[in-house]
C-alpha cells in the first residue's frame, strides 16, 4: 500500500482527538493510519505549542511545494570531499554527520539536472 499523506480532514480529526485525550494509538485506530504516522505528524507539529490543525496543514503544504522531486546533481567539489572520506572509510552516517557540523548543505552544492 502506498503512502498518503495526511489531508486537512485527518488534521482536524487529530486535533479534536488530542483535545478529547485520546492516545496516539487511538487515534491511529479512529483514522486507520499507522502509530508511526501518528506520532510522527504530532512530533513535527507540536514543538513548545499545542497541535493547531491549520497552521499544520498550510506548513505542510509549503513544505510539499518546496520540495522537489528532481534529484540533484552534487558538483565535483563535494563529489571530492565525500570521496575523501570513503576512502578513509567512514560510514554514511559518519559523512552525513560530518557535513552537517561543518554546516555543508547538499543544495549549497548542488544544480538541477
């Protein structure tokens, strides 16, 4: 089964089952999603505020809008850097880490095929 992402109908019906003190398990029962999706969406959206279904739903659609399905082209420049750390074997968490506290973003590197 393919994934769907939550509509603003599920939004709304979370919001009304937190509000009523359902747990994430019963809510994912109510709107026959999996526990995972459930805590998930919460997680995202509910950091130091309380869940507002409508604000969610419209961050959620910017996010949508703002991400591409296109895959990027990486430039030599990182393709070299990540080379260099392969070959001094680190693993693929260890290069993402890496570049993450050096503050490299894929997209600073990259173009649109």
């Amino acid at each position: 089964m393919a994934y769907q992402h939550l509509n603003a109908e599920e939004r709304s019906q979370i919001y009304i089952l937190l509000s009523k003190y359902y747990s994430i398990h019963a809510i994912g029962i109510a709107l026959k999603r999996s526990l995972s999706t459930i805590l998930r969406e919460i997680l995202r959206n509910t950091k130091g505020r309380k869940y507002c279904y409508q604000q969610v739903h419209q961050l959620a659609k910017e996010r949508r809008l703002k991400a591409s399905r296109q895959p990027y082209k990486m430039l030599p420049s990182l393709m070299k850097y990540i080379d260099i750390l392969i070959k001094k074997k680190w693993s693929h968490d260890q290069i993402s880490g890496r570049l993450r506290l050096d503050n490299i973003q894929i997209e600073t590197f990259a173009i649109r095929e």
